[in-house]
C-alpha cells in the first residue's frame, strides 16, 4: 500500500494519498475540507448526487466531484476559487429550496451537516433566491417500530439506503417514487422479523446527515423535552 | 408461501385482503414458476402480473421480492418510479388527465385537482365503489386538443374545470339509464 503514495497538491498544499484512491476523503484526511452529503467513507461507487464536493483540478476542462474523482500523481487540485464557490452555493440552494429548514425544532440542531456547510459556503438555510417548493409529504413517518423519519428534513442524499445496503440482510430502506416526490422508505411492520434487527443496527441513522432519520427512542425523548421547554417557556412568559 | 406472507401482516393489513386480492395473489403463487429468477425479470414479472391482474397487490411485491432474491425495497422502490404500475384496482371508468408540455402548459394540473376534489380520491388511486380511478399521463399525442382528458376511450378536448362535472355526469347518466335498461329487461322476461 505505502509504495503507492502519490503527493498531489491541494490549494497550494502538499498532500500525500493512496493512488487511485477517492479524492475527497484524502483531502478530509489531512483537513482540507470539502462541503459534502452524499459521500461516505468506504464507498466503492459514490453516488455524487449532492454536487456539493466539486474541485477544480488542472487539466480538466470542468469542475468535477471530487468524492469520484480518483488520485494520480502530480494532480493539482484547487477547492477555494470564487467559481467552485458559487457552484457549490447554487447546489446548496438548489438543495434547501425544497427543505424545511425549521432548525429549532429539529432533532439534529448544532449538529446538523446542512447548517455546518450554510455556515461554510455562508448561505442562509432559508434561500431567497430560489422559489421555495414545499414537498407535498407528510411530516412525520412513523409506521417502523424503531425508527421515525420526518421526510421534508429530508437531503435524499442515499447514506442511508447505502449503508442499509451494505448490511447482510440488506436493504429495508430504498427510495420510492422519483422526481419531486421521491422519498425514502422502509418497509416494515411490526410483525416483519427483519425490521428487529433495526433495533440494535440504527445504521442509518447514525449516516444521516441531517435530522430526518432517527431512533424512535431519541426521538421520542427528544420530543418530550421539547414540549417541555416550551411549556415551561409559556408558564414564565405568563407569570 | 402465499399463507406464510399473510401470517406476517398484522391484523389491520390482512383485513384489508380481501377475497377478489387473495384469488389474485394465489394466481400470481401458479404464475411466478415461469419467470427465471434472474433480477433483470423484476419489470417484465411486474408487467405480467399487471397485465393479467390489472393492479400490483402489496403481497404481490412480496412475492416477486422473494422470487427474484432481492428486497421488497428495491421492488417497491421500482414499482413507483414507473408510470406504468398501479397499486389500486383500476376503475370502471379510468380518467387519465393528460400532464404532457402542452396540456400542462394549458392549465392541466388544474384539471386534474378538479378530478380529485370531485371524486374524492387522490392521483393513483380508486374510488371505493370501482367506478372512477385517476392518473396522470405524460402526453396522449393529442396537443392540438390541449388540455386533455381520456375517459375511458375517449378523448375530452379543450377540458375546462367547468366540464369536470359535465364529464362525471354523463358517465353517471349512462350507468342510470343502463341500470333502467336492465331493469326493464329483468321486468318482461319475468
């Protein structure tokens, strides 16, 4: 493995990283970051759906997404110029005209991977620029016994059905649907034997970028303390 | 495999089978064997089973899931993003508003919410009593006529939300006047 280090450059920056290998998780490595949604660590085939990851590298005619793009030698990578900016800006806008972005109440708040990339492409979560489209689907799915999904948090950026995949009883969770009313689903029922091992598995929700899938045990508490605050809220306003 | 499929619903989703579906699925049991069990079957065994059916029974996913050894996610996952597959019985009398450029340029979304508040069901779906169920088409090669709606056979042309109601009408005059006929009919050979 060590004899195929390469050292590319990365703005300006020297970097070594396996030949062949993704360019993405070589530049998140050494802490050069790269706004991202879809990607995960051991991807062999990443769906570069979010558009969020696109670099500039020399010899390239166009920006491309570094989360597919794979290390040579010598490459010559830039991620900060003014045009990669504003690509990736109008993806993310792209992205949260169809999102909620009701941050206080979301399950994911602080540690959600939409607010952490608004804050680094300095994008407000609520876009004005783009019409919003609200999603015609429901607010909260909780037909699974360990799981709740709220579908309009949702990014349908695939970790989740990615990683469900990878387990070896294998996908409960796809998307359904497509175009504006593509979801993501799964397909069990209490009384399906499969969906126990989502109980201790939670895989899913664990890769979720943003607050759409959770563990119906945190969701429930996270809910109740909501509710809480803002009761107690309403009962000091009053006295 | 057809009782087994059952015994893993919970009580609401087994009520919900009814006769007529579980003779459906019980045909699909006999039908399946034909198909290898190569994945790439999975469209061509969903259109066999609604061509012959007219629908595709959630239990029918099921089975197909296990025939062709992948998940009842993927299948699903499939089965809605095509057009083609329906999830519903078909109606007697199916109302497809065409959603192509030129109709959708000519106001047919518009339409096609005066269908689903006249009926009462959503796209996609069937009334309870079988009489109407609603889609969306992409384009019906009928532009010049835009915006458009097939009953049935028939092509509606220039359809206003005003003839929404028109439309429903007729096809309810003639299940009354049919229901008279036979009536009648039942009354003389009496």
């Amino acid at each position: 493995m060590s004899d195929n280090l390469v050292t590319i450059t990365v703005d300006d920056q020297k970097i070594t990283a396996p030949v062949g290998s993704y360019l993405l998780p070589a530049c998140l490595e050494n802490d050069i970051y790269i706004p991202n949604l879809c990607f995960l660590e051991g991807m062999d085939d990443p769906p570069a759906s979010c558009r969020l990851c696109l670099v500039d590298i020399e010899g390239e005619a166009v920006p491309v997404a570094s989360c597919r793009y794979r290390i040579f030698a010598g490459m010559v990578v830039t991620t900060d110029s003014e045009e990669i900016l504003k690509l990736r800006q109008l993806a993310f806008r792209l992205l949260v005209s169809t999102n909620d972005g009701s941050c206080r109440t979301c399950i994911a708040n602080h540690g959600c991977e939409l607010q952490k990339i608004a804050k680094f492409l300095h994008q407000p979560l609520k876009t004005k620029r783009l019409r919003h489209i609200d999603r015609e689907y429901p607010e909260l799915v909780d037909n699974h016994p360990f799981l709740v999904y709220e579908p309009k948090k949702c990014v349908l950026c695939g970790r989740c059905v990615h990683v469900c995949g990878q387990l070896e009883k294998g996908y409960k969770l796809d998307f359904a649907n497509r175009g504006m009313d593509t979801i993501v689903s799964f397909f069990s029922s209490d009384s399906d034997p499969a969906s126990h091992d989502c109980e201790t598995c939670l895989a899913c929700t664990e890769v979720c970028p943003v607050g759409a899938l959770s563990s119906k045990v945190k969701w429930t508490s996270f809910v109740a303390e909501l509710e809480m605050k803002s009761a107690q809220k309403h009962k000091g306003g009053q006295g | 495999m057809l009782d087994q499929l059952l015994a893993a619903l919970n009580e609401t989703e087994r009520a919900a089978v009814d006769e007529e579906e579980y003779q459906i699925l019980q045909a699909v049991v006999d039908e399946l064997p034909a198909f290898s069990h190569e994945v790439s079957q999975l469209i061509p065994i969903l259109q066999e089973i609604q061509g012959k059916h007219g629908y595709l029974p959630r239990l029918a996913l099921d089975m197909v899931a296990d025939h062709v050894q992948t998940t009842i996610g993927k299948v699903y996952g499939i089965a809605t993003f095509y057009n083609q597959f329906r999830f519903n019985p078909p109606g007697r009398n199916p109302i497809k508003v065409c959603l192509g450029t030129a109709c959708h340029v000519k106001g047919g979304e518009i339409l096609l919410e005066n269908f689903e508040r006249r009926l009462q069901i959503k796209v996609g779906e069937t009334s309870d009593d079988r009489e109407y169920s609603l889609e969306r088409v992409a384009c019906i090669g009928c532009c010049a006529l835009a915006p458009a709606v097939v009953v049935g056979e028939k092509v509606e042309a220039y359809v206003t939300p005003s003839k929404v109601e028109g439309i429903i009408t007729e096809i309810e005059v003639r299940n009354e006047m049919a229901a008279r006929e036979q009536a009648k009919n039942d009354a003389t050979s009496e």
